[in-house]
C-alpha cells in the first residue's frame, strides 16, 4: 500500500519531467499522457482493491518521514475512506481527458506542452488528497494553479486572457490568506502534522484562536470550492477553459476547497467551527439559489446564454449543497458533502464532456443558437445526433438529483443533516436553510429541464441558424464513448448502490467528528 500511495503520485511528476526531452515530441508526447495517467489509473484501482474496508478510518500506505527537521515538517502520505475515492476520481478524469486529447488536443500549443501541464497538474490534484502535513497539502494545493492557469492562458477560447488572469489572481489571494491560518494552526498547536491535530481535536487551542484560523484556512478554501461571493472567477474560467481543463477544473479542483474544510477545520478547530457553522450555511444556501437563479437567466429565450457557463453556475449552486453539508457539523451532513463531492465530479465532468462536444459540431455552445438548430430538422439534438442528445438528457437529470443516480443522495444527506445539526447549532435556523435548499433543488431542476427541452428537443420559434442546414453531422464518436462511458456507468452505480462511497466514509467522518 505504501509503495502504490508513492507512485501514484511520483509517476505523473516524472512523466512531466519527461515531457522535457526532445524524444517525446508531436503525438508521442500525447501517447505518453496517456500511458502514465492510464497506470496511474491503475494505481489507483489497485490502492482500492488492498485497502482495507474493516478499518476504513484508519490512515492505510503511510509514508512518515524527516523532510525539513528545523521546521517540523514531515513527508506525511496516507489513504483513509474519505481520501480514497477522491483519488480514484482524479486519477479517473486525468486519464479520461488524456485519453480524450490524444483525438481532440485543442489549438494553442505543443502536444508536449499539454502533456506535461496535465501530468503535473495532476500531480497537484493527487497530493492534495494524500499527505497529512499542513505545509505540504499547501504546497500541493498551490502546485495545480500553475498548470491550470496556463492551460486555459494557451489553449482556451475568447477572453482567454483575462480569464485566466482571473483565475490565479482570486486563488493566490486567498492562499495568502490561507497559508497564515496554517501557520497559526501548526505553531500554536505545536505540530503541522494533521493526523496528530485531527486527535487532538483542537486541544491547547483557544476558542478565539480557532476562530481566527477557521476564518484565515476558510478563505482559502471558500474560493476554490468555489462558495459564493467568492464564485465569480469560475463562470469565466470555465467558459474560456478548453474541454479537458473544464472537466479537471469541476470535477476535481473545487473538490480540493470542500476536502480542506473535512480534512483540516473540522478535526482540528471543532470549536471555531461550531461558532462559524451558521455562517457557513447561510453563505452555501445564497450559493445554492444564486447559482440557480443565474442559470435560470441564461437559459432564457434571447438571453444569448453559453452553455458552458451555465453550466459553471450550477456548480456554485452544487457546491452549496456541499458546504451546507459540511456546516451541519454532522455525521449525516458531512457523508452528504462528501458523496455530493464525487457525484459532482462524475456528473458535471460529463456535461463538460458533451457540451464541448455539442460545441464542436455546431462551433457555437450559445443556447438561442443550439435551440434554433432544430428549427428547421424538428429535434435539435434528438433530431440530429440523437445519442449526443440523450447523453446530455441522462447527465442533465442526473445533475438535478433524480433519485437513482449520483446527483441524488449528496444533496438529500446534506439537507437530513440540516434537519437535525450538531448540538449547540440553533436548529430554526437551519432548517430554514434546509427549506431555501430544497426551494433551490427546485430552481435546478426548472433551468436543467429548460436546457433538455431547448438544446435536445429544439425551439420550433427560433429562426434556423445556417448550421440548421448543413451537411450531417457526426454523432458520438469511438472515443468519445471510450471518455465519457466509464462516467455513465458509474453516475448509475453510485445512484444504485450509494453504500459502496458511504461505507468508507462513514467511519472516518465520525472519527473527524470525534466519534460523534
């Protein structure tokens, strides 16, 4: 196990040090993506197949060394119930958009460049979920915005520039804030390794100094998770993202914000928490219906709504549900967020996967335009690549929670635990936000359904645009079902069978938790 943890993460970072000689050059180098991520894939499957499901909140493949004595910093590695399916979902999606590139690299670079950004972006993603030292998570943590910030500077689309600009300029803001609150936590509690202070349960700290660090640490992670007011980097990011970058970006890097809040604040700072809980809530539940409510603007006939950026804000408004989850300081609450976790990150890489398809076909992702394709064929999608559409249909409905698929228990789990919080939380006061919650599941529901029932089906009254009569298009191709296949699959698996994700994080919530 030990030995899996280490070259999960040391083979994408010397598979990017490759990209580096001239020998892996042109397509070699998007071959090479593809060999590395698809081993550490298999890393991955075989991390999970040796772990050990009885002891699932005990740290398994640890790796505890010296790395800078005069500090007290440690190399700290190892897997729990809570880390370990958020590995197998980055080591998934790195090698799904390899995969995928190695058909569709967009313009804007060498295939050695791509590569090597991906491998050590991925690098990032995978660290994050594994060390147990505070100096090192942030390290890990900040490790992925180099490679992000430049996949979208050289390979997005309009406005790439001040997207990206955007981008790292929001994330280096509050990692500075962030890496302070760390320090406090690691100097004042004596040790930076998390695993001690998760023990600890913030023993030696003072209520006012928990405070502090939940507000410094929380900045961080509020905006990369992303939670609103801090959101508004992400609709451009993703928008001007290429279609590999969209689905990274989604499915993984918003889930390192929500994974901080579980693995560092809760365990470490209970009592800063608990004062900053309500606050926590409320902020997700404006997220929640502000998401759904900018959505519902987009979708509008005439509004010249992007798919692609409606699609970034409903995931403000699912990752609401997340830190709505979380702020219940709850067994059942935190399970929520952490399931809403994976199923975000299965769904929503889906639906970035299909709409830069849909936007390759009819080089435009404008909604008025897509609903006026159907004008004139009578079906719009259905009509004309009719397994592009019903693909888009599943991950639409899947996203807003129909029972028997991913989408559905996160949201359903975080709001129960909103319906009885952690004792001392005022419980009025979150069930109103169960309430404005499920009014959001609502709103989600209405603009998603708007989004099947133009861009699928087509919007008779709209004038055809030329695309409506040009020559047939393809429908999914080879390696589009090769991409996006494993994410149906286990979009329904997970909706089937939610006992396989809550079994391993059950017991390492609870001891987070303190037992509770």
């Amino acid at each position: 196990m030990t030995a899996l943890l280490l070259a999960l993460l040391a083979l994408p970072l010397a598979g990017a040090a490759a990209t580096l000689v001239p020998a892996f050059g042109g397509r070699r180098a998007l071959w090479l993506g593809v060999a590395v991520t698809g081993a550490d894939l298999a890393l991955a499957v075989a991390l999970a197949a040796g772990f050990d499901l009885h002891r699932p909140a005990r740290m398994q493949g640890v790796t505890d060394v010296a790395w800078i004595p005069a500090l007290n910093v440690r190399f700290h590695l190892g897997v729990d119930g809570i880390s370990l399916p958020l590995l197998g979902l980055t080591a998934l999606l790195t090698f799904l958009c390899a995969l995928y590139s190695l058909k569709k690299l967009p313009s804007g670079g060498s295939e050695r460049g791509w590569t090597g950004l991906l491998l050590l972006l991925a690098t990032g993603m995978l660290a994050t979920f594994a060390v147990l030292d505070l100096l090192l998570f942030f390290l890990a943590f900040e490790i992925v915005l180099v490679p992000m910030y430049f996949l979208i500077a050289r390979w997005g689309g309009e406005n790439r520039g001040p997207a990206s600009f955007r981008f790292i300029l929001y994330t280096l803001l509050g990692s500075a804030v962030m890496l302070l609150g760390l320090l406090v936590l690691g100097l004042k509690a004596g040790t930076f390794d998390m695993t001690a202070l998760a023990a600890n349960h913030g023993l030696g700290l003072s209520h006012g100094t928990q405070v502090i660090i939940v507000l410094a640490v929380g900045l961080g992670l509020a905006v990369k998770s992303p939670m609103w007011p801090f959101h508004s980097w992400l609709p451009d990011a993703h928008t001007a993202a290429p279609t590999a970058g969209s689905v990274l970006l989604a499915g993984v890097l918003l889930k390192m914000g929500t994974y901080g809040f579980v693995r560092v604040l809760i365990p470490s700072t209970p009592m800063g928490m608990h004062t900053l809980a309500p606050y926590l809530g409320a902020f997700a539940v404006v997220g929640i219906l502000y998401g759904s409510l900018a959505c519902l603007a987009l979708v509008r006939p005439g509004a010249k709504g992007d798919l692609k950026r409606l699609i970034a804000y409903s995931s403000v408004g699912h990752m609401g549900f997340v830190l709505l989850g979380i702020a219940t300081l709850t067994a059942t609450g935190v399970n929520g967020a952490l399931f809403a976790n994976i199923g975000h990150g299965l769904i929503t890489g889906l639906l970035f996967f299909l709409v830069g398809a849909v936007k390759d076909r009819y080089g435009t992702a404008d909604l008025d335009a897509l609903a006026g394709a159907g004008a004139d064929s009578g079906a719009a999608l259905y009509g004309r690549l009719p397994r592009l559409g019903g693909l888009l249909a599943f991950a639409a409905v899947a996203s807003l929670g129909l029972p028997g698929l991913a989408g559905f228990w996160g949201e359903l789990l975080a709001m129960l635990g909103s319906f009885q919080p952690a004792a001392g939380l005022s419980r009025p006061t979150f069930l109103t936000l169960m309430a404005l919650a499920g009014l959001g599941t609502l709103l989600t529901a209405a603009y998603l359904l708007s989004v099947v029932r133009r861009v699928c089906m087509g919007d008779p009254s709209a004038e055809s645009p030329a695309t409506a009569k040009a020559p047939a298009l393809a429908d999914v191709r080879g390696y589009e079902a090769a991409a996006w296949t494993p994410l149906v699959v286990l979009t329904v698996v997970a909706g089937l069978w939610p006992a396989l994700l809550l079994g391993l994080t059950t017991p390492a919530v609870k001891a987070l938790l303190g037992g509770s």
